[in-house]
C-alpha cells in the first residue's frame, strides 16, 4: 500500500481523488495549498503526489519546482491534476519536474493509469 498526498484547494475534487486512491487499495493524506504540501511531503515522505496548479499561499508550479529542489522529496513522482489546459501550461509544469499532468475533469481511470505507471 502505497501513501499518495493530494493537494488540492476543491473539497470536491479531493474527495473524488481519493475515492480512486482508496479504491487502488492506498492511503491518501489531503492538504489545500502549495505551503502545505511542502511540509506534508517532507514530514511524511508520500510515495507520489497529485498536485492542482491553483491553490492558495505557493501555487502547484512553485510547489513542484520546490519539491524538486529539495534533496529528501526530489524523487517523490508528482502528477499535476488542474483545470489548467493549454499546452503552455503542460509545458511549464513539465519545466518544473513533474512527472505527469492530467486535465480537469479527469477520467477516474486515467488518473489510475497515471498512479499504476508511477508506483510500480
């Protein structure tokens, strides 16, 4: 069983992420802004990441950059889940190390899709 941080500003976007997360058979730890993802991901090492793009106080962007550029949480795989679509934005959150970006609303199974290739 794997530990997966959400981090995501939208209660209802949080929940249905970790009803797919839950349902894979892993734990998910939530938070809703980029500050506290930093301190989750250091305090508690998740296996992977799912990170919006905008969220309040450090948004997804700088988030991952920081994570990447910290030594303890720089190989944690992050999977960018926003509304954010265009290709600049896929682009620029590639740039910042992450592993993967899916576009919301995303599709149950390709956010399980995404979980499998990067956990196994």
């Amino acid at each position: 069983m794997a530990t997966i941080l959400i981090a995501d500003d939208n209660a209802s976007e949080i929940a249905l992420m970790t009803r797919v997360v839950k349902d894979m058979g892993h734990q998910s730890l939530a938070v809703t802004n980029g500050q506290e993802c930093l301190e989750m991901a250091e305090k508690m090492k998740p296996d992977l990441i799912l990170l919006d793009i905008v969220m309040p106080r450090l948004d997804g962007f700088n988030t991952c950059r920081k994570l990447k550029a910290t030594e303890s949480t720089a190989n944690i795989p992050v999977i960018i889940v926003t509304s954010k679509n265009a290709e600049s934005d896929q682009f620029w959150g590639q740039r910042q190390g992450a592993s993967a970006y899916l576009v919301k609303p995303f599709d149950p199974q390709g956010l399980r899709d995404a979980i499998e290739r990067f956990l196994s």
